[in-house]
C-alpha cells in the first residue's frame, strides 16, 4: 500500500510526546488508503493516553482494566498516584467527531505524558489532542460475573477477563537476560500487582476449580440473555514450564485446564497459547480438546528471534518454531493458528533495524510465508513497558508511526492476495464480538474494509446486547 506526498521512510524514531493536530491530519492524507482509524488507533497505542479526572468519574461504571498478562502500559503502576489501575478500562471505543470515524476499540496503555487525553466535555467523554476534540468515546459495560466473589474474596473476573482471557500461570520460567523475551514484562507486572495490594488474587497459579467455576457462570449469563448456549471462545496463557509446575510439565499442566475448560461445559472453542510443539504433540492438543495453537513467534527476523527471544531461540530455535506453526494449520484448520508478534521490536535499540523500509521488508516476508501456509498472524503493538529487558537497558523512542501504517497495509495486502477467512471472534462481551480486538488493528483493517455493514452491526451490538450479536456477527 503506498502512501501519498513526501515523507521519510527511513525515519529511525519519533519523539513520544508533542503531537499536533496538524501532524496527525498529515498522516491522514499521506495514506489514503488506510483507514482513518487505523492510523489513530496505532498513534494511542504507541503513545500512551491519559485520563483526567473527570474522565475516569465517567468510567468508574466500566470494565475495569485487568492487567491480565502484560501491564500494557508505559509507565509503572507505583507512578499512578490516583490508582489509576483499579480506575481505568479495558479499553475505549472511539467514534465519530470531527473525521466521522467509525468506531474501533482500543486498549488502554497510560502514560502521564502522553499529547492524547480522554476528558469530559459537557459531561461526555472526548479524546482530546492539541486542545481539539478528535472524537467521541465510550466505555465498555462490565459483564454480569465481574460482581462475583468466591468466598475467600477472589474476584472471578480475576480468574477469567471479560469472559474470553485466562491466564493460568501469571509468571514465566524463562528468568533473566539470557532467557526471558526481552519486551516481556509479565514477571514485573505480576510483582506490580503483588505489591500494589489492590488485587484480590496474587498466587502464580490459578486453580482449576476457580477457572471452571468462572466459566460454567459466564455460560449461564450468556444463555440467560440468549435464550440458548452461544458458541463461546477462550484463550488460555501463561509463562513458559521449562521443568516442572506442580509436578506437571508444560504440557501436561496446560492441557489439564484446557480440557477442563472444553468439556466442563458447552459449546466451546479453546485457544492454547504455549512454546512451538512437534505435530504429535499438536495431535494430544487436539485430541485433549484444544481448537487452536498460538505459538507466540514474537519477531519474524531470523537474528533478531534470536536476540528478542533467548529462551524460545535456545531451546527450539527459528526454524524448529516456523516448522511447528505450519504444522498447527494441518492440526487445527486455518484461522486457529494465530502466532503473536509483538509489532514494532523489529525496530528495537540497540540491534533492532535502523529504517523503516528494512523493518517493513523483513516482517512483511514474514507475512506472505505465514499467510501462504495458512498461518493468520496476529499483531500486538509493542508497549514500551518500563519493567522490561528492553527499556529498563536501553533507551527505546517510540517507534515511527510510519512503520505501523506501512506494515498494516502489507498485511491487508497479503491477507486478500492469499484469500484467508476474516478471524471469527466468538467472546461474551459484545464489543469484541463485534470490534475484535484492542491491542493492534490486524482485526480492525479488515473489518472496516471488508464488512460493508459495520457500523450497523456496532450499534446492534451495543443497542442489543450479546443477543444482537449471536445472531448477525461481523466476522460471517
């Protein structure tokens, strides 16, 4: 996808704070051809938002951000001096304004410097940048079980988020520099919350019992307001096992709770995310009850998987991982093989690529391999977590719009040129039934390019509830 007028695409970083009004509009007109949303959604991530005051007294109703696996974040919870962390949502929904955008979700990632703040303005909430008001937006409805408490004080939501996200093992064996994946902050974010004492679950390891019970009451509310179980998507994660976890090792403890998960109820559809397994092994997922296999490649490059990733490149190296993905589509069916990549490490300091054409060129390779063997990535744009390898060694500036824009329209590009499925989304909460997902917009280039009824099947969702979705979903 080309982009229009001049512009410096071997632009190495751009500052994360100051940006104009003026700024983002050029962005606008030098790509065309990408939705306007798409390029604001990439800015709020790279950036960072904030909340004034009375922007968070009109959330306090909202789904409460969980912190579920990554702070997401680019600031440390000890730096938020009104608790921002138990006051924040999930995510946003922004729509409308000034550029008639349609709305996308977007996952809250604080940071007190950001230019882009949400504020009241005559009692609504506007994102606001530069002192002009960008759009208008809304916060996502807590779902039912989030009031639910088990009797030493749990909150279930704390088991399972919004319904859909289970972590089952908060911490990562992969310990230190010479194994932890560098943009990793899982371990520091589950010492964070620790240490915050404003979380009612603090142990790594989530029982099996607990998470049952979560889901067995998130099945009875969708089927209360149904009139009938609806299809039901999980994704169950966690850190790696190099050795043993409750006298389990990695395999053997994910598919306990995978297959509890499965067959402790009706009608659903588990996603597993762990390190890149042999096809057998794919073949015992499979049988245990797990749909899909995400192996979390994290960077395409072959040297730079091998810097980011420690762990996963000593123990299993790249081509042992790229093997392990194209054999998951034989086991599991295209569009429940979606591999994370953590977008924007390509660009990472100190060996990281110096431009944006030489990073855009590696992933996008990347891209067309996977997509040719069926393998439907997903992008999670990096963070820039303070508590990780990679900013707390090295300065990291944010990374160039530009390379967000350009990498998204090869996506586009590749996805239509291979003819994969739009990835269905089956989760309780309607907005992410309907949006996708917050963290990236791999769901929201396609959806807002593809689904010529958008926009209606939004407000049907929001008007309607889960039972306006189940019915006319966006991803069919």
């Amino acid at each position: 996808m080309e982009r229009s007028g001049d512009g410096d695409m071997d632009a190495i970083s751009q500052p994360a704070t100051g940006r104009k009004l003026g700024e983002l509009e050029s962005y606008f007109r030098q790509y065309p051809d990408l939705p306007r949303e798409v390029v604001l959604k990439h800015d709020l991530l790279r950036g960072g938002h904030w909340f004034t005051d009375a922007a968070l007294e009109l959330a306090s109703q909202a789904l409460v951000k969980s912190y579920r696996l990554f702070s997401y974040d680019l600031m440390p919870m000890k730096d938020m001096q009104r608790k921002e962390h138990r006051r924040i949502p999930e995510w946003f929904m922004m729509r409308g304004g000034p550029y008639a955008l349609r709305p996308v979700t977007v996952q809250t990632t604080l940071d007190s410097k950001s230019p882009y703040v949400i504020d009241a303005v005559e009692g609504k909430a506007k994102l606001v940048l530069d002192g002009h008001e960008i759009c208008d937006v809304s916060f996502p409805k807590p779902l039912k079980y989030y009031t639910r408490r088990f009797e030493d004080g749990t909150a279930y939501h704390e088991i399972i988020a919004y319904g859909y996200f289970v972590t089952v093992f908060r911490n990562c064996q992969y310990w230190g520099p010479d194994e932890e994946c560098r943009f990793c902050d899982i371990n520091i974010n589950a010492r964070q919350m620790k240490e915050s004492k404003d979380f009612t679950f603090n142990p790594p390891v989530k029982p099996v019992s607990y998470m049952v019970e979560v889901a067995r009451s998130i099945e009875q509310d969708a089927a209360d307001e149904v009139g009938f179980t609806p299809l039901i998507d999980y994704l169950i994660t966690g850190g790696t096992i190099l050795k043993t976890l409750h006298g389990k090792d990695e395999d053997g403890f994910y598919l306990e709770y995978a297959s509890a998960l499965k067959w402790g109820g009706h009608r659903r559809h588990i996603y597993l995310q762990t390190n890149a397994k042999d096809k057998e092994t794919l073949k015992r997922y499979r049988a245990a009850g797990v749909d899909g296999h995400h192996a979390n490649m994290e960077v395409w490059d072959r040297k730079l998987f091998e810097w980011i990733n420690p762990g996963k490149n000593r123990r299993i190296g790249w081509d042992r991982w790229v093997q392990s993905m194209v054999d998951a589509v034989d086991v599991f069916g295209e569009a429940n093989v979606r591999p994370n990549f953590v977008c924007g490490v390509e660009m990472a300091r100190p060996y990281g690529f110096a431009t944006v054409k030489e990073a855009v060129k590696s992933t996008s390779e990347g891209f067309d391999f996977m997509m040719r063997h069926g393998v439907f990535p997903r992008l999670n744009q990096w963070r820039r977590e303070p508590g990780s390898n990679l900013v707390s060694q090295h300065e990291q500036p944010a990374i160039p719009l530009e390379f967000y824009l350009e990498i998204m329209g090869k996506y586009y590009e590749t996805w239509k040129k291979y003819s994969l499925p739009i990835a269905p989304h089956n989760s309780v909460h309607p907005e992410t039934r309907i949006m996708g997902r917050g963290h990236g917009t791999y769901d929201d280039i396609i959806l807002l390019n593809e689904v010529l009824d958008y926009e209606a099947r939004v407000d049907k969702a929001l008007r309607e509830g889960l039972k306006g979705c189940v019915h006319a979903h966006a991803n069919v």
